[in-house]
C-alpha cells in the first residue's frame, strides 16, 4: 500500500470513527490540509476526477476489509445516508477504526522491504538476532497474512477503542489528553490525562498516567471505555517520574491497589502471598510458567505437596490469577487473602446452587 494511500485512509477512517455523519466535501477539506493541494484538484465537479476517484477506491477499500471473513468484523459498520453527492458516511459505532486492519493490504514489495531491513541487522549478536526476527516477521506474517499460518497471536482485533491507540501512542509523555470515559454502570466522567504508557493485559488495552486534578496519582483507564479524546497541546505536560515504570513490578495485571481497603497493609505495599499445590501438573506449569517475577519456591514438590511465594499488590487480578490455576492450587497464607478467597469461593458456590464451599 503506497504512502499517499495510507495517509488517505487514515484520515478518512479518523473522520468515520468520530461517529457523526462526513460528506465528500467534508472529507475534501480535510484532504486539502492533509496533502496541501489546491482546492480545484479536489473540488472537481466531474467526481469522476481528481479525488472522486480515490475517495471511491477508499470507501471499497473499507467495505472490503470490513466483510473479510478472517477478521470477523461487522460488515454493515460502514453506514450511508443519503445519494450521490449529498451521501453521507460514519461508523455505526462510535470510536471504531480500521486503523489496525489496513496493513493487512500490504504488498509483495512491503515483505520484501521488510527481508532487507532486518538482514541489516544481522551484525547484531546472535541471540538478540534471532529474538528480533522472529518478534518482528512473526508479527507481520500474522497481522499481513503473509505465507503459511504458524503462529497465532491471542490479540483481541475486535476490541472497542482499538482506534484511539495511534493518538494516545503519539501523545505517550508529549501532549495531555482530555478524554470523556464511561463505566460499565453507565456514569460517564471527563478529565485531561497526561498519559505516561500503554499496557495490553488480557486481550484488554489500558492508558496509564497522571490526571491533571490529582497530582500524584496515577490512573489506568480501559481503552475500551472511551469515548472521546481530544488532545490538550496548551497544556504542559507532566513528566512522567524516572521511576513510574517500578510499580508494575508488583502488580499482576493493571489494578495498583489491593482487593479491599479493609484490610491490614500500608497504602499499596505488596504482599508475600503463599499458594500451595496438591497436583504435579499444576506444579509444573507454575513453574516453567512463574506468576509473577517475584515467584519463589518455599517447599519443594513432594510427596503430592509443594508451596511458592509471590510477593505483589493483592488486587482484582490476583484472585482470578490463582482461581484461573484451578482445584488442585489453595491460598495458604496471609489469612485475611485466604478469608478473602474462601469468601469469592461461596458466592461461586451460591450461584451454581450449592449452600456453600466446603
């Protein structure tokens, strides 16, 4: 896909994914500064010419992508009102793009490309070498569908809000954003954001950072919960602290505070959690697979019993963490975290009927 393609469709998927409806003159406008064209060129009276043409090709392009039986996307997303030159376009959802998918046209000469650019790389030493090739032409061969399948990303391409990761990567330490953000319960909030890092965790975007209001705290803000952002160049950004990145360190997941208020900890602090296994299997996968880089093992597998310890914020993501290790793996200390589980325990047992957890 050539340059001026591209930079074509990602202005027009900007303007659909705003959610209201565009006309050809409305997208002219916006091509007229993107290019920095005469007006004539585009305002044309024969669509036929100029940019007819390509706004024609642009919209087939669209569709095409949108009815892909690979990328599972809803087909009538692109909606039309209108004929002719009064027609008018938008999303059907608002905050949609298509952004993540149009490289999915990528030609011959893009792999080709591609194949030179990391052969220039081949003086890096082996290991390092080897480890950037395969992340960067797996990744490509998976997103570009080049060749034969051999691997599987679990990336989820139909997130809501996959479009707003572009400008929120750009902003990332450079300009606040003022963002209009909903709850699942429906209450909706407006607030500037200086964005710090994007995280992907559990198939699930998440924008950290600092709002504006709240001076020395940091917020995680679903991507998918958005529903406008507009950048707030005249607002100096807030740098984010040399040592933000260090919190991450004891989390699993997003979620930088613990499950309860409630219980005995100091703010935020971590936790030396201590699980214990009653199955090989489980062992294993725990640890060939360790929960979190603090994971250390405090009773060797042995006779049908082992025990590691985690040292981490105990926050939404960990219960569901150990839940999701299965029957044969318990909660064995601090008790308040075992009270805890115990508790998520009988409310699970309570809706699939039973009276309680034994």
């Amino acid at each position: 896909m050539n340059n001026e393609r591209s930079q074509r469709l990602k202005k027009l998927d900007e303007m659909l994914s705003k959610g209201e409806w565009i006309t050809f003159k409305d997208v002219c406008d916006e091509m007229d500064k993107v290019f920095n064209r005469s007006r004539d060129k585009f305002y044309a009276e024969d669509m036929n010419r100029a940019y007819g043409n390509n706004f024609r090709r642009d919209i087939s392009i669209i569709r095409e992508i949108l009815k892909d039986p690979e990328l599972k996307l809803d087909p009538e997303m692109l909606q039309t009102e209108g004929a002719k030159k009064n027609k008018k376009y938008k999303y059907k959802e608002k905050g949609f793009s298509i952004c993540q998918y149009m490289e999915y046209r990528y030609t011959e000469a893009d792999y080709r490309m591609l194949d030179k650019a990391l052969k220039l790389l081949g003086d890096l030493p082996e290991d390092v070498y080897a480890d950037l090739d395969f992340k960067i032409r797996s990744r490509f061969e998976y997103d570009f569908g080049k060749g034969e399948k051999k691997i599987d990303y679990s990336d989820n391409m139909r997130l809501k809000g996959r479009g707003w990761l572009p400008l929120i990567y750009k902003s990332i330490n450079k300009t606040p954003l003022r963002i209009r953000y909903s709850t699942y319960e429906g209450k909706t909030y407006e607030f500037v954001i200086h964005p710090y890092l994007l995280k992907l965790y559990n198939e699930r975007w998440f924008m950290f950072g600092s709002r504006e209001d709240m001076r020395g705290e940091y917020w995680n803000v679903p991507v998918d919960r958005i529903d406008s952002i507009i950048p707030e160049p005249a607002i100096d950004i807030r740098p984010r602290p040399d040592r933000y990145l260090d919190h991450f360190a004891r989390l699993i997941g997003v979620t930088d505070s613990p499950r309860s208020r409630k219980w005995p900890l100091k703010g935020n602090q971590p936790e030396t959690v201590i699980l214990g296994f009653h199955d090989p299997r489980t062992w294993g996968r725990a640890i060939t697979k360790p929960l979190h880089p603090s994971q250390q093992i405090v009773k060797e597998f042995d006779g049908g019993y082992g025990e590691i310890s985690i040292c981490v914020v105990p926050n939404n993501e960990m219960f569901m963490r150990v839940l999701g290790l299965g029957e044969n793996v318990n909660i064995v200390s601090p008790k308040y975290i075992k009270d805890e589980m115990e508790s998520i325990l009988r409310n699970l047992a309570k809706l699939y009927g039973n009276s309680g957890a034994e």
